[in-house]
C-alpha cells in the first residue's frame, strides 16, 4: 500500500512560480514510477507530467511543457512538480499519483494523495 501526500497548497498571481510536493509512505519510492494529475473546476481529469522510477524518463503534457518540470528525490521519498509562468488556466487541484509505469494518462495509476489546490489569479 502507497500513501501519498501532497503539499504546495497555494495561491498565486499569473506569471507566478509555485513548487508541489509529494512525500510518499514506502519503503523505496524507487520501485514506482510518478505522477501530477489535476482537475479543474468542471473539467475531466487530465495528465500534467510524470517520471520514471530511477529517472529514466519524463513525460509532460504539452500544455504545461517548458513551464512545468517534474522531478523526484528517490533518498526522500518526495516528488516535486516546478510550476512557473503560471496561467489562470492552471487553477485546479492538483493530484500526486504512483504505479509502476509513468503513464501520459490519468486512467492507469493504482495509488493517488488527496490533492492540493492550486489558485491563479489574473
């Protein structure tokens, strides 16, 4: 069993930077691959960027590529996902998610935090 917390709840202008975190409840984060799943406000869930198990590969939705970076630091069980240039598009609850593969899609992951919220405003 996975559990995942995410923090970075925030509140942020346009052209803003915020950074999530995603601390995981195992005993090597290594063994899954990760990922940022969010859902706006009336919208279906849609994949943001996920990471492989020992980093051997990214995926970023087109969307949020070169604003937004995954990252994971396997030692402390912890996932970040880098937001900058922020939109007030961006606003939705953000979801940190594991499996064993890092799926470009929000349909595929066994273990999923709560989510956190994140606002921009105009």
């Amino acid at each position: 069993q996975v559990q995942l917390v995410e923090s970075g709840v925030g509140l942020v202008q346009a052209g803003g930077s915020l950074r999530l975190s995603c601390a995981a409840s195992v005993r090597s984060l290594s063994f899954y691959a990760m990922g940022w799943l969010r859902q706006a406000p009336g919208k279906e869930r849609e994949f943001v960027a996920s990471i492989g198990g020992d980093v051997d590969g990214t995926y970023t939705a087109d969307s949020v590529k070169g604003r937004f970076t995954i990252s994971r630091d396997n030692d402390k069980n912890k996932v970040y996902l880098q937001m900058n240039s922020l939109k007030p598009e961006n606003t939705a609850i953000y979801y940190c998610a594991a499996d064993n593969s890092p799926w470009p899609r929000t349909d595929r992951y066994a273990y999923w935090g709560q989510g956190t919220q994140v606002t921009v405003s105009s």
